[in-house]
C-alpha cells in the first residue's frame, strides 16, 4: 500500500514537474519572440516618424529645386553661342570705352582655358561650356571703373571678372592703373559640336591639300608682318576687339598661328594712324 502511495506521489510529482517544465520553457520562448516584435516594432514606428519628416519636407525641397533649375535655365540662356564669340569681346571693348575707360591692352584669347559639359534642365540636351580669358590693361577712375562693373553685371551676356589689379597710375594725378582678366564664356549645344566637328575636319582637309598642291606658297613667302597688315586691311579691322577676326582670318587662310603681340602692336599703330 505504501508503494502505491509512493508511486503515485512520484506519478504526480513528475506530471507536475514536467508540465511546471513545459510551461516555463514555452513561455520563455514566447516572451522573447514577443519582446523581439516589440523591438522590430519600435524600430519601425522610428522610420515611419522619419519618412513622415522627410515627407513634409518634399514641398520645400522641390521649391528649391525648381528655383534652382529656373536659375540654371537662366544662366544658360545669357551664355552666348560660340559663335557670337566676336560679339561679346565687342560689347565689353564698347562697354569700356563708353565709361571713359582708356584701354592700352585688350588682349582676347582663340583657346579656351576650361570646358564643361552641363545638361539643360529644359530639353536634356547636352551643352558644352568654354571659359576665354581676355587680359585688359586699362586707365581710369575708381567711379568710372565701378560704373562699368555695374553695367556689365546688367548685361546681355554672362562674364566675369577675376585678377584685379589697381594702382595708382604716377604719370596722372586722380587716375588709376587697372588691369583684370574677363572670362567670356560660350556654349554649344551637342548639334553644334557635330556640326562643328565636321567642319573642322573639312578645313584641315582642304588645308592640307592646299599645302600639297603649293597654293600656300604665297604665305610661306610672306613674312609674319606682312600677314598681319594684310589680314587687317581685309578684315577691315577698326578696334582692338577685331584682333580676334585677324588672328582667325590668318589661321584659316594659312594654318599658321602668329604671335598675338606682334598683332596686336601692328593693330595698334594702325589706329593711331585713322
């Protein structure tokens, strides 16, 4: 009877202990997937406030993109084409002479000093930016100076000015010595690059036969003067901005590349003879 007693007790005992077992161990498991969930759950709850921040700052980001996109736009379309490169060293030689700016050196450069490619944000056409230097030496007043930065930044075109120098000019009393470099800047957009490519390609060819043939015997024989006082009375050439169409009609023509000093003194002193 006593062993009947005791097995059951110990039946019991174990039933008891194994479910008490099973109990804890299940929900220990359940407690921790459960605290996970919490987990994974506050996680998410942090990026949903996240995604809502940066949800209601949509309107002001693409406010600012669309005003940046329109400044873009703007500043391409004030970019002169390449071929109105002529024009533009014009207008700033104009621009100075109208502010009583008297010019000693106007000096325009045929090669760019930097290039980039940009897309327009309106018709996605790729563009290719070059930056010209143009080195000017000039005289002039403060006021007179300071005027004509005014009304550049007015202008039609989009330049710039870098390297400015004054000091004061010890043959004038009141009058300063300037000098600065403007960069003009020009565009071409990916239509224009072919089409310019092939022209390009064009005249080198034609050069090249021209040279074979001994149609450039003329220049070869020509001195580096001569060229130049030739190339000025074609072109007809009437301020120092038109040293650019001389140095190009030269290039065209011949092939050859001059030295820009030399044209631009022999330009000079054919104005001071009109």
């Amino acid at each position: 009877m006593d062993k009947q007693k005791n097995l059951f007790i110990g039946i019991v005992a174990f039933v008891v202990l194994s479910c008490s077992g099973w109990y804890f161990m299940y929900f220990s498991e359940l407690n921790k997937s459960l605290e996970e969930m919490n987990n994974n759950y506050n996680r998410l709850q942090n990026e949903k406030k996240k995604y809502s921040q940066i949800k209601n700052k949509f309107p002001a980001i693409e406010k600012e993109w669309q005003g940046l996109k329109k400044e873009l736009t703007t500043l391409i379309n004030k970019i002169p084409k390449d071929s109105q490169y002529d024009n533009v060293t014009k207008m700033l030689f104009s621009l100075l002479e109208k502010n009583r700016l008297a010019v000693d050196n106007f000096n325009p450069s045929l090669a760019p000093l930097d290039e980039k490619q940009i897309i327009n944000p309106e018709t996605q056409e790729m563009i290719l930016v070059e930056k010209y230097p143009i080195d000017v030496e000039l005289r002039g007043s403060f006021i007179d100076f300071g005027n004509f930065l005014d009304q550049l930044a007015y202008s039609n075109y989009y330049l710039t000015i870098g390297n400015i120098q004054i000091s004061q000019n010890q043959y004038s009393e009141g009058e300063q010595k300037i000098s600065f470099i403007s960069y003009i800047y020009t565009k071409n957009s990916s239509n224009d690059i072919s089409l310019l490519q092939n022209n390009q390609d064009y005249a080198n060819a034609s050069n090249n036969s021209q040279n074979n043939s001994g149609l450039s015997g003329k220049s070869k024989e020509q001195s580096e003067e001569d060229l130049i006082t030739e190339a000025i009375q074609t072109t007809g050439a009437t301020s120092l901005v038109d040293l650019v169409k001389i140095i190009k009609h030269i290039k065209d023509n011949t092939g050859k590349d001059i030295d820009q000093t030399l044209a631009l003194s022999l330009l000079q002193k054919k104005l001071k003879n009109l």
